[in-house]
C-alpha cells in the first residue's frame, strides 16, 4: 500500500470527510448488512441449534462436497493460469489479442448459461449423450459436471492476476538465466515463481471464492440429490425451501465466513506484495 | 516500454512456447469453446426465421429491456458508488480505511445466491431496510429497482478495482502544480485527474455492466420474477429450459452470449488506451 | 491409480456378491418440490419393511424440484430409478424419451396414482379478506399467490381448476372463463418458479392474502407455522390432482432396482403408507384410512382433467403450447 495520502492541509476538511461519510454510508447499506443479516439469522435460535444445523449430515456433505469441488478446480486453474500468462506475457505470436478476450469469456458469461452449454453437450440428449451413454459414463448430476461447470467459471481467475504482473515485470531476468544455462523448469521455479508468487495466491484465493460460491451453474447441472450431489451454495437454498431458515442461513454463514477469511488472506498477501 | 519489445527477442530465447500455449489452447477448448460451440451449434440448428421469432417475441423483447435497464441503473450508480470508493480509498487517510478497503472484496467473494438470499430477506417489507423503505412508499424486492439492487452489489467491485490502481498511479505533482495556480479542488478534479482515469473507468463501468447482463443467483429472489415486468433474460432462458424448449433457451442465451462478447472486446480495447494512456 | 480403482471396485463387487449380510440397495427417488416432507416420512417405514422382508439394507436418495425441472433432468441423465409427479404429463415426456414404457399408467392401481390432492387455498388468521372460493380470488382488493404456472405443474393446477370454475359459473363460455381466469392471474405480485418458493414468499415474506397451492402443502404449513395462524379454505369446487409414481425403467434396469423401485411403489398403497401420506394431507383411497383422517379433508366436488378439458394432450395442445391460452391470458396481460 502506498501512501499517496495528499489531503491539502489548507483545504477545508469537510468535502473529504462527506465525501468519507457517504463512501461509508453506502457500504454500511448495501454491503455489510447483507453480512450482519446472515450471522443475525444464522444464530436466530442460538448457539445449540446453530451448531445443530452445521452438524446435520446433509450439511456435512454439503460441505464436503464443496471442498471436493475446490480441491479439484483450483489447482487444475492455477496451472492453467500460469500457462495461459507465460504464453501470453512472453511470447508473441497469431491470435495473441483472440486468446486473452476468450479467457475472459466466463466473467461475462451468465453461469446459467455456461450450465446449458455443458448439458447441451454432455447431457443424454446433448452431443455427446449417446456415446457417454454407450459407454456408461455419468458426467452430468454428479460429481464431473458439478466439477466442469466449475471450471469454467472460475478458468480466468487466476490468468487475470498473474498475466499484468509477468506482462509489467518483462522477461530480462528469466533471459539472462536461460543464458546463464538453466533449465527450463530452473528459469520458472527459481525466477518466474517467486516474482509472481503474491499475485497467483492472490488468483488462487478469489479463484478458490468463486468455485466454493458457484450457485447458477451448478444447479443446472447437479440434478440436486439430497446428500450426493448438492453443493454448500445449493444446500442453502435447499435449506430455504425446506422452510428451515435458520438452517439455510447457518449454512449461508459457512459461506460467508468462508468469503471472509479469504478476503483476510488476500489483504494479509496484498501487505506482503506491497512491502 | 521493455515490457512490450522483450517478448519479441525472448522468443528465441526462453523455453516452453509449446507446452505453455499448448496447455492454455487445449484447456480453453475443452472447457470453453467446446461448450459454447454446443450453444452455438444448437442454435444454428433452430434457422434464423425461427431464431428472430424467439428472441423478438413480446416477452424476450420485454426480459432484455429490463435486464438492460436494470442494469444501466446499476452500472450508472456503480459509476458514481465506485469512483467514489476508488477516490476516498486512494487519496484519504482514515481510520478503518483498510477494512473498507477489504469490504469491497466481499461481492466477489460471497456466494450470489447468499448475497440474494440476504438482501432479499432485508428489503423486503418486513426485514431490517424494507421496513423503514416501505412506508416512505419505496418498494426495492419485487421491483426493477431489486434487481437493480442484486446487479449493483455484484459488480461494485469491478469498477473500484479497475480504478483504484490507476489512481495510485497519478502523479501527485500534477494536482500541486494545479493547486499552485489557484485551481479549485473540483477544477483539479475534472480537469486533471478525471481525464486520467477516464479510460479505466469506462472499462471498469463496460465490465460491470458485462456481469449485471449475466447475474442470475442474486436476482432470481430479490426479482418478481412477473414477465414483462420483472423477469430478466437469464430467467427466461432458465424458464425455456425448464418447458422443454431446448431451442428457445439457447437463442435467448446466445443473445446474452453475444452481448457479452461485444462488451469484452470494448472493455479490453478500453484497458489498452488506459495502459496506453498510463505508459505515455 | 487406475488399477487399484479396479481392484478395488472387483473387491467390492465380489463382498457384495459373497456376503449377503452386508447387501445394499440403494434407489433414486426423484420427487416434486414440495414432497420434502413427505418422503422424509415415508421412507424410513419402507426401508424398515425391505430390511425385514429381504435383509438387505436400503438407502433413498431424493431430489426436490419443478416436476417439469425433474423431468428435464432426467432426460438429460439424471439417474432415477422411480419419479413421484404431481404431473402425469411429465411422466409422458419421460415415456416418449424411451425412458419407461409409454403404458405406465397401467402398472399400478387407480392410474398409477397411489394418492392425490386439489388446489386449496391457505388464507391468513382469521381470513380477513374472507376469501371462501375462487370468486373471491379475482376480487381486486385481493392479491393471491402462486407459482409460475409456466414451470410449476403445481400452478398448472391452480390456473386449470380456476378456469374450470369459471367455465361452470359462466355456462360453459370459455371467453368468460379466460377473462376471469386473467383477472386472477393479473392480481399475482409475484411469481416464483417453484411451489415451495412461493410459499415462502406467503409465509416468510408476508405477501399477498391468499396462498393457492395443493391441499397437502395448506395443512402442511398451517402445520408448521401454527403460531401465525394460517386457516385452510377449501374452494366449492377444485380439479382432482393425480399424483403419479413409475418406475424408470431404463434406468433400473440398467443398476438392477428394479425390484426394489418397484416393491418400494406399490408400497405407498398399503395401508402403513396411506396412513402416513394422509397424515400428511395427502387425501388417499384406502377407504380406512380416509374414514381415519376425514375430518382433515373437507367436503368438495371434484371434476377431472378428462371431464372438463379432454385429457392432458387437449390441455397441452389448447392451453399450455407456445401462444396458446395461457400465454394469452398470463403473459399477454
């Protein structure tokens, strides 16, 4: 963080602290009350049936398979992040411009659409349906698909973070160590890695946030069975539908602490990036 | 600029052309392309007559006018909401900066649904902020202004962190020199730091806009769900999917798909004139 | 990797054929939205009756969802072994996608149906806007809610027996009819895509003042939300909602169910399960139990889908398909 704090001393203090105490209102209205509600809601009917909720089994899976899902996902897309932005960031070729706006596509893809894209092709009527079926492959309402689906919302999360930061940081370091004779795995694990280290766990954070939040997409394809395919953010609204809103939020609060630590680990990482 | 010249000369240096690209391409096609190809190709199957009978019916005209205007307003309050947090973030010092700071975060972090889930329940006629709204005759859940509400809180972030590094960046000297030739603080503002993040706030606005057009986890509660008055296009495709209608849901994904490439290729060409504007 | 996979899967696979003892069955039961409740009961009484009667051990997963949703879904591969409807329609779509024999209906009694239900209301306590039939429903100063009739069968329902009433109040004139239906559908603030949604929206949100939905799920959340007071009204008159089970055929087959999917259908007509399903508000035709529970299920006259609209294909063909009647009255309004 650096300090551009440039408050002209002679300048009156009162358009900052407006402009401060709109900044703040705002954010108190339409982000942190939707948190507070969550927690105020969780522990509605205290601490026991709280702790009651999280313990049920369903909920327990749920979790489970959410952590599943992520653990799956993310190191696949922090590979594919890494790849993507040294072929990107160091190498010029054809189609470079093409290449960055298509791994973009799923940011600005509704992920229901993306869901109806993979059943369109997955599914039993979808194109590739009869030879899946042929070959007694179950890739849609269960764990595949839920994993796809995934993918393919969360595949730019950590390109994004690391593609600027290798493009600014130029390759002179890893050149010289090419000529200084080392291997190429040497030049990625010994220069490469650590200069980009902040900024792909910075990736993998948002990135592991997003896939443990997928709610759209996933439910196009989950087929939602009750304690086998349902994910943490499906069970919320699974929950609510059960007429258990204490439950639905006891889970959305997993949820929320979850976003919250990685939010904490990402400030904590952005104090190392900046010192 | 050695960060654009380098990769000319590192491509006969550096290791790893093949395998990095070929890694990036057969993963963009297998869980990308392919998929959205299936789209495609399922709408191509429908014929246009049939295509532009889908997605100019009366009820697909109405969901992307409310999905557009729901998400104007959003993107136009985010304009103002995110450049606001963008500048206090950057140019004050206060005390729980940071935390506000990390809050910015907390849409991108948590779960649409939740966050649907949530404002829903606190604007609604009975919850925490409805009740007080209500009386006054403002009516947020089950309005456009709700799905409005649910767009705006998922795309903040996109403007602020689009923003804010480019504020980072200015040159405090320039806002002196202004100050030192008697500009006021709002002459300063618009004439000097404005034109500079000009660029990034319009890619940060395009891209917000991009992910209002698409969100469906947070609006599907807070939204009515009423056709011609608010249901917004994702709906409708979920909507078509669940009739049955294979063809109808993807014409009107596609749609969608292709708004949303139209708006990357501007916010991407926008991110270049701002990386343009920030190296000159 | 891969080979200790298959070893592992040969290990289980002998064990299971090797010692009955540990036999596990295990079937998919996808359901209707809001038969949450009533599976939740149901179940654990089979499988004590399959544990008894075979030994072998039993678990029933369910899924919960828009039938037409379900169906969509198990289409596209979701992996049932039997499907509980409240829309014989939907399990004709499974019927013509070659996934169970198109004479269903046939393989159980009364049509496959083991119990049904009717479009009720659920007003708040005391029924201040004394709402007693579907008149009361088109009344301007009434806001009645209910699902999308586009994606919930259970909306479907609500918008045929509305419109059969208004067929029969008028002398059989189906403009007026449809005019009285839109004047019903116009007053709806919200439509929510499901049966349970909009339920929540009636009780949790506190909208509208009149929740239509099957008399099951009435007596159920006046059940479950004793404190706020919600009274059952049951109209004068309201349309017989089959509720149809099948077993899915291909799909048993294939994971060798079938036996048990079916054992576990014909089940839900024995005297145990009928208990249970009208202790959940579902009405029933065991002529014991009915006299049992009678005073849960008011008087009312049933007409049926044949008698009124000609069967499910007329329904579809006239009312339901692109631009037909209810597209005329509920989205071109």
């Amino acid at each position: 963080m650096q300090a551009v704090a440039t408050v002209n001393p002679n300048q009156s203090a009162l358009a900052p602290r407006l402009l401060i105490g709109v900044a703040v209102a705002v954010t108190l209205l339409i982000v942190v009350a939707p948190l507070a509600y969550i927690f105020a809601r969780a522990f509605a009917e205290g601490w026991r049936v709280y702790a009651a909720n999280l313990m049920h089994p369903a909920t327990v899976h749920a979790i489970w398979l959410t952590s599943i899902v992520a653990l799956i996902v993310v190191p696949i897309n922090i590979a594919f992040g890494i790849a993507a932005a040294w072929a990107i960031a160091r190498f010029r070729f054809w189609g470079r411009g093409i290449l960055v706006t298509a791994i973009e596509i799923p940011f600005s893809i509704s992920p229901i659409i993306a869901g109806i894209c993979y059943l369109l092709l997955y599914g039993r009527q979808g194109l590739l349906g009869p030879w899946l079926q042929a070959n007694d492959l179950q890739v849609m309402f269960a764990l595949p698909g839920i994993v796809l689906v995934t993918m393919f919302v969360t595949a730019p999360f950590v390109a994004r973070e690391v593609l600027p930061l290798m493009q600014a940081q130029g390759s002179e370091q890893e050149q010289a160590a090419v000529t200084l004779g080392a291997s190429g795995w040497q030049v990625f694990t010994r220069v490469t890695l650590p200069n980009i280290r902040w900024a792909l766990l910075y990736g993998a954070v948002l990135c592991t946030a997003r896939a443990v939040g997928e709610f759209g997409g996933v439910s196009v394809v989950s087929g939602n069975i009750r304690g086998q395919t349902n994910t943490l953010p499906l069970h919320v609204e699974l929950l609510f539908n059960d007429l258990n809103a204490t439950g639905a939020f006891a889970a959305a609060s997993v949820l929320t602490l979850l976003a919250l630590v990685a939010l904490v680990v990402k400030a904590a990482l952005e104090a190392r990036r900046g010192a | 600029m050695t960060a654009v010249a380098a990769p000319i000369r590192a491509k006969r240096v550096l290791p790893g052309f093949t395998l990095s690209l070929g890694t990036t391409l057969l993963y963009l096609t297998v869980i990308i392309l392919i998929p959205v190809l299936a789209l495609i190709l399922k709408g191509a199957e429908i014929g246009p007559a049939r295509f532009w009978a889908i997605v100019s019916a009366p009820r697909a005209v109405a969901a992307f006018q409310i999905t557009l205007t729901a998400a104007a307003i959003a993107t136009a309050f985010n304009a103002v909401y995110g450049l606001l947090m963008a500048w206090v973030l950057v140019r004050y010092d206060f005390p729980g900066k940071r935390l506000l700071d990390a809050l910015m975060d907390i849409p991108f972090a948590l779960p649409t649904a939740v966050a649907g889930l949530s404002l829903t329940a606190l604007f609604s006629a009975n919850g925490w902020i409805g009740a007080w709204l209500e009386p006054q005759g403002i009516s947020v859940v089950y309005t456009i202004w709700g799905i409005a509400l649910a767009m705006a809180f998922t795309s903040v972030p996109f403007v602020v962190r689009t923003v804010q590094p480019v504020l980072e960046d200015l040159d405090p000297a320039l806002d002196q020199a202004a100050r030192t030739l008697g500009a006021s603080e709002v002459t300063i503002f618009t004439r000097v730091v404005f034109p500079q993040i000009l660029p990034a706030w319009l890619a940060g606005c395009t891209i917000a806009f991009a992910r209002s057009l698409g969100e469906f986890g947070a609006i599907v509660f807070i939204a009515g769900n009423l056709p011609f008055k608010t249901e917004i296009a994702a709906l409708l495709a979920f909507i078509r999917l669940e009739e049955f209608d294979y063809n109808g849901a993807a014409a009107i994904a596609l749609v969608l798909l292709f708004f949303a490439l139209v708006l990357l290729v501007v916010s991407n060409r926008l991110q270049a004139w701002a990386a343009r504007h920030r190296g000159a | 990797m891969k080979h200790g996979l298959i070893k592992a899967a040969v290990l289980a696979a002998s064990l299971g054929v090797a010692a009955p003892v540990a036999a596990q069955d295990s079937i998919l039961n996808v359901s209707y939205d809001i038969a949450r409740e009533l599976f939740e009961a149901l179940n654990p009484a089979f499988i004590a009756k399959w544990k008894a009667d075979t030994g072998r051990d039993l678990t029933i997963d369910q899924s919960h969802g828009g039938s037409s949703r379900q169906a969509r879904a198990i289409l596209e591969g979701l992996a049932a072994d039997v499907v509980t409807f409240n829309q014989e329609t939907d399990i004709d779509v499974l019927a013509e996608g070659g996934l169970l024999p198109a004479d269903w209906r046939d393989k159980l009694p009364n049509g496959a149906s083991p119990y049904y239900s009717l479009p009720a209301f659920l007003v708040r306590a005391g029924n201040p806007k004394n709402i007693q039939d579907w008149s009361d429903l088109a009344r301007e100063d009434v806001a009645p809610i209910f699902p999308n009739p586009k994606t919930s069968g259970n909306a479907r329902y609500t918008y045929l027996a509305a419109y059969a009433y208004g067929l029969e109040q008028n002398g059989g004139d189906h403009a007026k009819a449809q005019e009285f239906v839109k004047a019903i559908l116009s007053s709806v603030p919200v439509f929510d895509t499901g049966g349970r949604a909009a339920t929540q929206t009636f009780a949790e949100r506190e909208l509208g003042d009149v929740l239509v939905t099957f008399e099951a799920e009435t007596g159920g959340i006046a059940r479950e939300y004793a404190d706020k007071g919600f009274e059952r009204v049951t109209p004068s008159l309201s349309l017989f909602a089959a509720f149809p089970a099948a077993v899915v055929a291909e799909n048993a087959e294939k994971k060798g169910t079938t036996e048990v999917a079916t054992a576990y259908l014909e089940w839900l007509y024995s005297p145990e399960a009928q208990d249970i399903l009208a202790q959940n508000f579902y009405r029933v035709n065991d002529a014991e139990v009915s006299a049992k529970y009678a005073a849960d299920f008011p008087e009312v006259r049933l007409v049926t889908v044949d008698e009124v609209f000609g069967g499910w294909d007329a329904i579809r063909a006239e009312h339901l398909a692109d631009g037909a009647i209810l597209d005329q009255v509920f989205v071109n309004q």
